[in-house]
C-alpha cells in the first residue's frame, strides 16, 4: 500500500513541474491550520513588548497574511489583512485604520507579486518579502508622522527585517504541517 | 461578443479594485477615529474580543514577574518595610492636616451651593503592561467600563500626576502618560502661584512649560502643582520639577523642561481619581441661593466612581 503510493508520487514527481504549476496543482490548506497560524501570530503580536524589545517585534500577522495571500489566494486576501489590522490596531493602542491600511498594500503587493513570489527559492522569496514588510513599515511610520509623532529612530526598520528573515521558517514549517495535514486527510 | 467568464472562473474585483476600496475605508475609518473619536463602539468590541487572548498571552510573563517577587531576600523586605514606616509617619501629620481641611470643606460647602474642587476617593488599578506602539507613551491599567472607569480621569501615584485616562475598554483602559507629546496639564508654581501649562515633550521622559516669558520667576528645582482651573485635575497634585532654565534674549519666551515628579515610567499601582463634576450654571447656583436654607437638598457631591467613604 505504502509502495504504491511511493510509486504513485513518484511518478507525479513535484520537481518535474515547474513552480507555478506545482502551486496550482496542490490541494487547499485546512482552514483550521489557517487559523491556528493566525491565532499564533496574534498570541506572539500581544505578549507585553516595551522598548526596545517592541521596535524589535517581528510582525508574523503581517507575515502569514503575505504566506497565505501567495499560497491561498482564493482564502486570505485583502478583506482578511483589513479585518486583522483593525484588530492590531486596537490591540496595540494605536490610531484605528493604520495597521489595516498598512496590511491591505503589502497584501496587494503579495497579490500583484504573487506568480513571480513563488517561481522563486527562499532567499529570493525573502527579499521579496522584505520589501512588502518594509513597505507596510513605511506606511505606518509615514501616517504616524503626519499626525505629528516624532521618528521613533532607526530601530524601527528592525522590526520589519526580522519579519522577512522569519519567511524561511516559517514557511518551512507551514508547508510541512500542511503537507501533513493534506496526507491525513487523504486515505 | 465579450462574454463573462464561467461563474469557477469568476474571482470578484480585481486587486487594484479592492486595493482603492479598503484604501478608502482605512481613510475614512482613520478619519473618523482621529477627528471625530467616533467607531468607539468598533474599539469597544474588539477590545472585549481580544481581552481574553491578551491576557493568556500575558500569563508567562506575569507569572515569571510573580516568581520573581515570591523569591525576594528577606533583607530587601526589611529594608522596604523600614522605608514605607517612615514614610507613613512622614504622611500622617499631613493626612491629619487634610483632614481637618476637609471637614473645614464640608461645612462651608454646607452653607453655600458648590462642589468640592479636591479628589475624593479613587479607583486603585494595577499596570498591566505599556502600550505596544513605538509612537506614544501609554500604559494599560487593569480597571475598565465595569469598574466605572470614564475617558478623562486623572491618573496619579504616590509622588504625582502620571497621566490621564483616554481610553476605556471593558475591563481595562489607557493612561496617556503626562510625557506624551502634546499632552497637556494646566499648572501653576508652587513658590509663587505663576500659572502655565505643562505639555509633555514626547523625549526622554520630560516635561516642557512653553510660552512663558523669558522675564518669569522660574527657577530651577521649582515644582509645578496643578492648578485645577481646567476642571478635570484637582488642584494641588505634584506635576513636575524644573530642570532647566533657559532665558535666551533673542526668544520671547524662556525655555524651561521639567522631569515628571511620578515616577511616570516604573510603577505598578496607580489611583484613578474621579472626574470633577461640571460646574453648575450661574441661574441654578441663583434658585439655590434664593431657597430657605432648610429646604436646599444635601448636595451629592460625586454620582458613582466608587469613591470609598473616609
């Protein structure tokens, strides 16, 4: 049994298509792994930072909206990055809209990039998400020095570079929980 | 002939259409909560929603910090409690003295309508943690909306003024600290009753008296108590300690930075006092006046806000 479906697979070997198709031809991921990421992101986002710890704070809400914007497009786009903004919004204290607004253009970004994204390799792809999450950075940083705050220090271009470096892990470790899942739920 | 794709091929607006829809909305919501203070309902709720996980979040760290205290020397405990004892005998005489103003106030309230200007009582609540924005200077106080908590209360500890409620949830709410840029207190000099304002700076911790002239009796180490014309602060509470004096003859006005007299960043207990009340209008203080004294209802001084009876 298990043989056969070593035979089966390799015969659909992954690496003889090309990374688009791959994409496409993959099942969908399990709502529930969806929002168990999410729910983690959030617990991890709210822990009590303050200082320097917080400029330092790697945003993996912000991350896992790019994650599931490229690998499930039809899931996760910019109704659900506008939804978890308000929510860090008010759990972080901050002017209602900013966080929403600042996920909305880096999911649009992810949304626009998306094919390009995933023909890519990790490192590659971790640029690419270092300049969704710098972009999302500069919004919030742009909005709040409009309303009059002072530039809180170069520090704070930390926290999105953190974000970009967890792509690689992150990544890793949901597309082998998904794959796990998706050979579960296939008999 | 263009025809519509099969409805599985239909996806909905494109992503530049929903970009400039929730670019919109994010404006707009932006918009509201900053001019207007409006969608308070909107913060309200998501707050009661995500109250819970941020306090499951906070349990490793609480837990550490209450280890933390269980594990304290015997000879720290000794030595603090040694402090606090003089530092009771030290308030006692005052608290004496208050005492007997206060019963001074009552009586004279008694005979002529009026509120009291003073504080009375107060809501004790615990720092939970400092708000996660890199903009602003806020804390979380574990008492909310249930505990009768209302935007604008002060917020005082042992040694002064720390700030000011902004923000209510359900169960806690957020204390703009008196550092916080723009954030300002009607004061007035403790040596010779010179009034001004103290607007935090938004750097380093400190607190700056603009727009007083480069000839004002200001010196440093003056403190600033506020001067309770605003109606929200009570009169009296420490605000600050000047620092510095700068009197530059090219400037009209002396540049003078003051250091908050709480201490704004490392406390875990603060007291929220009660809001003042309104002041009443000339015409009802003139019915009041005009009544036989025996027929004047005894004045409630405070509605609600848990003010412990002394």
């Amino acid at each position: 049994m298990r043989r056969a479906r070593g035979a089966k697979e390799a015969a659909l070997r992954p690496a003889d298509l090309t990374p688009v198709a791959r994409d496409v031809m993959k099942g969908p991921a399990s709502a529930g792994l969806i929002f168990a990421s999410f729910l983690a992101a959030y617990l991890f986002a709210v822990l009590p930072w303050s200082g320097r710890w917080l400029l330092a704070r790697p945003d993996f809400v912000l991350l896992l909206l790019v994650f599931w914007t490229l690998h499930e497009p039809r899931a996760v786009g910019q109704g659900m990055a506008f939804a978890l903004g308000l929510l860090m919004d008010v759990s972080d204290s901050v002017l209602l809209g900013q966080h929403a607004f600042a996920y909305v253009v880096a999911v649009y970004g992810a949304q626009v990039l998306r094919v390009r994204i995933v023909s890519f390799h990790l490192p590659e792809q971790t640029l690419h998400v270092l300049g969704l999450t710098v972009v999302a950075s500069c919004v919030m940083l742009l909005l709040n020095l409009l309303l009059g705050a002072d530039f809180p220090g170069f520090g704070y271009f930390v926290s999105p570079v953190l974000t970009a470096l967890a792509w690689a892990p992150a990544s890793a470790i949901l597309h082998s929980q998904a794959v796990r899942r998706r050979r579960e739920a296939t008999p | 002939m263009i025809r519509e794709p099969p409805p599985f091929f239909h996806r909905g607006p494109s992503p530049l259409a929903r970009l400039t829809f929730f670019t919109l909305a994010a404006i707009a919501v932006m918009i509201a909560d900053h001019r207007f203070h409006a969608l308070q309902a909107l913060r309200l709720s998501l707050n009661t929603f995500a109250q819970p996980l941020q306090q499951v979040a906070s349990m490793p760290s609480q837990a550490i910090a209450r280890g933390a205290e269980f594990f304290t020397t015997q000879d720290e405990l000794l030595r603090e409690n040694r402090e606090l004892r003089v530092k009771l005998l030290e308030q006692s005489a005052a608290a004496q003295e208050a005492r007997l103003l206060k019963a001074e106030e009552t009586h004279l309230l008694a005979m002529s309508p009026g509120h009291s200007r003073y504080a009375d009582g107060g809501v004790l609540a615990e720092v939970l943690y400092t708000a996660r924005n890199p903009f602003t200077r806020k804390v979380i106080v574990d008492k909310g909306l249930t505990h009768g908590i209302k935007a604008g209360m002060p917020v005082i500890d042992g040694t002064g003024v720390v700030g000011q409620v902004t923000n209510v949830g359900t169960f806690t709410s957020e204390v703009t600290l008196v550092t916080e840029k723009g954030q300002s207190v009607p004061v007035m000099l403790v040596r010779n009753g010179l009034r001004a304002i103290a607007v935090g700076s938004g750097k380093d911790g400190t607190i700056e008296i603009p727009f007083m002239p480069a000839s004002a009796d200001v010196q440093e180490g003056d403190l600033f108590v506020t001067s309770g014309i605003d109606g929200t602060y009570p009169p009296g509470l420490t605000v600050a300690k000047v620092s510095s004096v700068e009197k530059n003859s090219a400037y009209m006005f002396a540049r003078i930075v003051a250091y908050p007299a709480a201490a704004v960043d490392h406390y875990r207990y603060v007291l929220l006092l009660p809001l003042a009340p309104p002041s009443p209008r000339p015409e009802t203080l003139e019915e009041e006046a005009r009544k036989p004294a025996k027929e004047r209802a005894p004045r409630t001084r405070r509605e609600g806000g848990g003010a412990a009876p002394r």
